[in-house]
C-alpha cells in the first residue's frame, strides 16, 4: 500500500513537471515569433526569456532519480521533439521502468 501512495506521488509529480516545461515551451514560443524552440534549449539552463529569466523556476525535479528533470525516455524524464519548421512539438513523460505516462500537447 505504501509503495503504490509513493508510486503516485511520483507520478504526480512528473505530470506536474512536464506540464511546467509545457508552459515554459509555450511562453518562449510567445516571444519568439511563434516558433516553438529547437529541442536542445528545452532544459533548465537553455530554456530562458530574451532577458535571462528561466521560463520554468524551479525547473522540475526527477520525483526517480532527483536532481533536475532531464531530457531521454527513463524514469522521471522527459522528450521534446520539435516538429518541422517549429511549428509544433511533442513532449512526453516517462514514469516507473520508462513508461509512457503524458503526452502532450
């Protein structure tokens, strides 16, 4: 019982990071002309407004792992993929043992 309230969390969690660095990717497409970013800005360092400010503060944080929420297909982890010309992306959560728990948008 306790490992599926811990396992909740968790995922909890990565839906909720994900769904920031979702805000974050729409929030720099408002001030870029309407281009979404290439997918190697999509972190907590690149990932910021014309004036340095991040997008996403605090960036998520891995609930598996910890530290910072990082791009690849593991646990508690995260892939942008920017489609053509930056005129859409994809971005998807991973949970326990690399499951597939959000798709966005």
């Amino acid at each position: 019982m306790i490992e599926d309230q811990i396992r909740l969390v968790d995922e909890r969690a990565l839906r909720d990071g994900v769904t920031s660095i979702q805000g974050g990717v729409e929030a720099w497409t408002a001030d870029h002309g309407g281009k979404y970013p290439a997918a190697s800005r999509v972190d907590r360092i690149h990932l910021v407004s014309p004036e340095g400010l991040g997008y996403v503060d605090p960036w998520p944080q891995n609930p598996y792992a910890g530290g910072a929420m990082t791009q690849g297909a593991g646990e508690g982890q995260f892939l942008y993929v920017r489609g053509p010309e930056g005129s859409s992306y994809s971005l998807t959560g991973y949970g326990t043992g690399g499951s597939l728990l959000i798709a966005l948008p």
